[in-house]
C-alpha cells in the first residue's frame, strides 16, 4: 500500500471541503422561499454533464497517420474515426450517469427540504385558521 504524499492529501481534503461546501450550499438554497433557487445547482450538475456528454460523442476521434515512402516520395495516409461508435456512445452514457450523481444528490437534498419547508408553512396556515 502506497502512502499518500503530501500534494495528493491537500488535493483530497480540497476536493471533500468543496464537496461539503455544495451540499451545505443546497440545503441553504433550498431552504429559501424561492422555489426556484434550490433548483440552480441542479441545473448546473445537469448542464455540465449534458456538455460533457455531447463533447464526447461530438469531439471524440482517434486518427491514425501511416507515413510511407513510395519511390522516393514521401505520401503520408490518414485514417479517422478508428474508434467504433459504439465505444464511444457507451463511454458517453456511462460518464453521463456517473456526472449525474451529484444531480441526484441535489435533487434529494432539494426535495427533502421543500419538503419540511411546506410542511412548515401548512401548520403556520393551520394555526393561522384556528386563531381566527
């Protein structure tokens, strides 16, 4: 087992303080009355994984470049897209699902909450009614 070196453990505990701070960053922004303001996160994780996903199948080329010499002369031969399709669709869906993680993750956060909040602002409206 190898032991971690000092870069490597600042990058992990960099890498998990950010990570708290987005989720503590949810919980507040799901927390607001602003419905729509615990959605940002959301759409960002889901966004971003859509530009990657896209990227992917998009950019995705492997070229080859065979280099002859034919009486003297120099002819240079390329051959694109050597990758099959397939390859790089499912590398694609499967990077896709693993960036929609924190998707999902906010989306729970988001719901949990909402969840209390309207809870919360149906029993000020019952006791609101029975005051009356």
């Amino acid at each position: 087992m190898a032991m971690m070196t000092g870069l490597s453990f600042i990058l992990l505990i960099f890498f998990v303080v950010i990570c708290i701070g987005l989720i503590v960053l949810q919980v507040f922004l799901s927390k607001i009355e602003n419905k729509w303001a615990g959605l940002i996160l959301p759409f960002s994780s889901f966004g971003i994984s859509l530009l990657l996903f896209f990227g992917i199948i998009m950019f995705t080329t492997a070229t080859m470049t065979e280099t002859l010499f034919v009486n003297g002369e120099l002819i240079e031969r390329t051959t694109a897209q050597i990758i099959p399709t397939t390859t790089i669709v499912g590398t694609a869906v499967f990077l896709f699902i693993i960036f929609n993680i924190p998707t999902a993750i906010y989306l729970a956060i988001y719901a949990i909450c909402r969840d209390k909040h309207s809870k919360r602002r149906n029993l000020e409206k019952m006791r609101i009614q029975d005051l009356e």
